[in-house]
C-alpha cells in the first residue's frame, strides 16, 4: 500500500466490517462480512485483502472480546480467504459476469464450511478439549452452520454485482 488514498479505502473498508458484523452479531448464522470480504478481495487484490481482513481480525477484538482461539482462527481463515478469492479475481480479470458470481458463491459456500471446521480443530486444540468433549462441541457448531451455509448462498450472488460495481468506482494505483 502506497498512497493515502488506498489506506483510506481499507480503513473505510474495515470500519464497514466491523459494523457489518456488529449490526448483525445478534442473529446468529446471518452475517455480511463473508460477501463483503469475498467481494472486496475479488476486486482490491490480495495486499489490500489481508491488510483488510488481518487489521478486522484484530480490531474486532474490542468489541468482541479478546479470545486467543479467535483470534488465530480470524488471522488464518481470513488471510486465507483472501488468497484465494484474490486469486479468483485475478482468474475472471477482476469482471463480473454470470460464471464469476457463480464461482465466487460456491467458493464462498465451501468457505463458510472451512470456517466451521478450522474453529472446530482450533478451538479444541488451543482449550485442550478431550475427545468427548471436542465431540459435542463438533456437533454443536452444525446449529450455526447451517444458517450461515443458507446466508452465503443468498447475500453472495444477491449482493456481489452491486458491492464489485461499487468498488470499480474507486480508482487505486495497481
């Protein structure tokens, strides 16, 4: 990140994150941050989207508490998301189109399940957790899951053409 422009627009970015989450945080399994994560490093890039998401991942803490586990679930699911979904982008030449929403969505899906099973093997392992109870909690993660699965299948191709079009208009150097 060069300029003041592109620290201004990540900054914004993750203020935008963060109250995303926030508003939502309530309802559990409805959240925006995946499609706005999804589609913020589909069109900025990878820098931009670990910059992003590794700075959301950190500040978040102030509201939702400092948790070790959290913390190292956010730092590595979110970096790795925007790995790949910049990637993604790099592949459908940042444009949107049909084939590339549908790509972005069922990557996203497949994502959100990762989410779950990396918490599931994180958290267990940071706590110590005995196989009975990594068991239950396993099995209770699927409650939240599964909200989460129908979410992204809806706000991901509902709302990635808008939000992508949206970014266009910023102008960052590449």
């Amino acid at each position: 990140m060069r300029t003041a422009k592109e620290i201004a627009v990540v900054s914004l970015f993750v203020a935008l994150l963060i109250g995303g989450q926030l508003a939502l945080s309530m309802i559990s399994g409805i959240e925006v941050v995946t499609v706005l994560a999804v589609t913020f490093c589909y069109r900025f890039g990878f820098v931009r989207g670990a910059v992003a998401l590794t700075a959301f991942s950190l500040l978040r803490c102030f509201l939702f508490g400092f948790m070790p586990n959290v913390i190292i679930l956010y730092l590595l699911f979110y970096n790795i998301l925007a790995l790949v979904f910049s990637l993604l982008g790099r592949a459908f030449n940042r444009k949107v189109s049909v084939k590339a929403i549908v790509c972005l969505t069922v990557t996203a899906v497949i994502f959100t399940v990762f989410f779950t099973a990396l918490d599931n093997v994180v958290t267990p392992m940071f706590y110590g957790f005995s196989n009975r109870v990594w068991k239950i909690y396993a099995t209770a993660s699927f409650a939240t899951v599964i909200p989460q699965i129908i979410c992204t299948a809806i706000t991901v191709p509902l709302l990635s053409y808008p939000l992508i079009k949206i970014y266009k208009t910023i102008k960052l150097p590449q």
